[in-house]
C-alpha cells in the first residue's frame, strides 16, 4: 500500500539492531517518564507528535546541523505517500436489540432506533467503533470502549424521533432510558411543551453529553426557569 519493502530482524535479537534499540530507550526516556495517563489516544498521539516535532529542532550528534533538516533532505528523495490511507479494522455482523443497540467485545453502542430489530454491520478500529447498514454505510460512529459491560449511547437520533411524535414518546422503550429529572419535566409537559423541551435537549446533545443535559434541566429547575 506504501510502496516498501519490509525487511524483518530476528526476534529477541536486539544486538542486530542496536542503533533502533537505542532509539526506542531515548524516545522511552524522553517522551514516556514519568509514565503518562492517557484519556484520549488521540489527542495524546497529536501532543507526542508535536513533541517530536519539537525534539527534532535540536542538532544531530555527528552532523551538528538540525535533525528537522536532515530529514528535510531525506523527503526529497522519497515517493510521495498513497493519500488514501491503510485502515486497520474488524467487520462483523450484528443484529440490534429492541433498542437499537449492538454488543460489541462485550461493550453496548447505541445506533438509531429505526434499525431496531435490523440486521447491521459492526466495523471496529482500535479507537471507533462504526455501525454500518446493509450498504455499508455509516449509521452512528463511536470512540471504541475498552472494558466489560460498558454502554457508549448517542441520543440524538433518539431524541430527534421523540420530537416528532411527543404525544407517543412516554410509551417509547427508549424514553425509559432518560435521566429521572428529564423523565419527570417532559412527563409534566403538554403537547408542545415537549416538543419544545424536546428541541432544548437535541440542541444541548450536539455539543454536550446527557450528563450536561441532567445538569442543566436541574440547574434551570432549582432557580425556578
């Protein structure tokens, strides 16, 4: 796909290739102590490059002129990367619950609840998580959870469906599933009252998560709004 060759060491053989050796303990030195926590692969990936990028503005040991030079001169000499780029990935076949939802290595993804009952596509990288149609295309989009028993749920095209008939939404499986205090505002509410409680919340849900949601119904509540 890139265009080389791979040439590969013997294993547990390190002398054969000491110069990478000494390498990896500089970067594990360097970049790794102490021992970062990492809450987001790849936001943390983006800071190491930049760091890296930092790193090579000092001057190679031998040559003494920047290494972010040197490696200038090497992209002249090199073909041009494949724009499309390689992906890693898992595909199975997956049949939703009544709420629209798949497991996946033992962890619960949300997708819309017009595919109930449907038959989809799972598409795994080691950060998403991609529930795909019959058509292979993209219904809802995950980061990747890694644990047991763990839920990644995306309300919007829940909340966007309850809009549209909130008359029917408290006989909804998935109305349920809503924080107490969201359950209870929205119960209290005519007809157009939850349309538009409904239209605040979808709006809150595309930049904030449910947690924020529940927060602000209670905050708004509390001072009597």
């Amino acid at each position: 796909h890139y265009k080389f060759e791979a040439a590969f060491c013997n294993g547990a053989s390190g002398w054969e290739k000491g110069n990478v050796e000494n390498k990896v303990g500089y970067e594990r030195r360097n970049m790794f102590v102490p021992v970062p926590t990492i809450l987001d692969f790849s936001q943390f990936n983006q800071d190491l490059f930049e760091a890296c990028n930092q790193d090579a503005q000092r001057d190679h040991y031998v040559k003494m002129v920047p290494i972010e030079s040197l490696f200038q001169e090497d992209l002249d000499h090199m073909l041009s990367l494949n724009e499309t780029p390689y992906e890693i990935f898992l595909i199975e076949p997956r049949k939703t619950d009544n709420y629209a939802k798949v497991t996946f290595d033992k962890n619960l993804y949300s997708s819309s609840p017009k595919y109930a009952q449907e038959n989809v596509y799972i598409k795994a990288s080691s950060d998403k998580v991609c529930i795909l149609n019959q058509s292979y295309e993209i219904i809802m989009e995950h980061p990747r959870l890694y644990g047991n028993g763990l839920e990644s749920m995306n309300w919007l095209p829940y909340i966007d469906l309850m809009s549209r008939r909130p008359g029917a939404m408290k006989y909804t499986t998935f109305y349920q599933k809503l924080p107490d205090n969201w359950q209870k505002y929205l119960g209290s509410q005519n007809t157009d009252g939850k349309r538009k409680g409904l239209t605040s919340l979808y709006t809150m849900l595309q930049k904030h998560d449910m947690r924020t949601a529940e927060d602000a119904l209670a905050f708004a509540v509390s001072n009597g709004v």
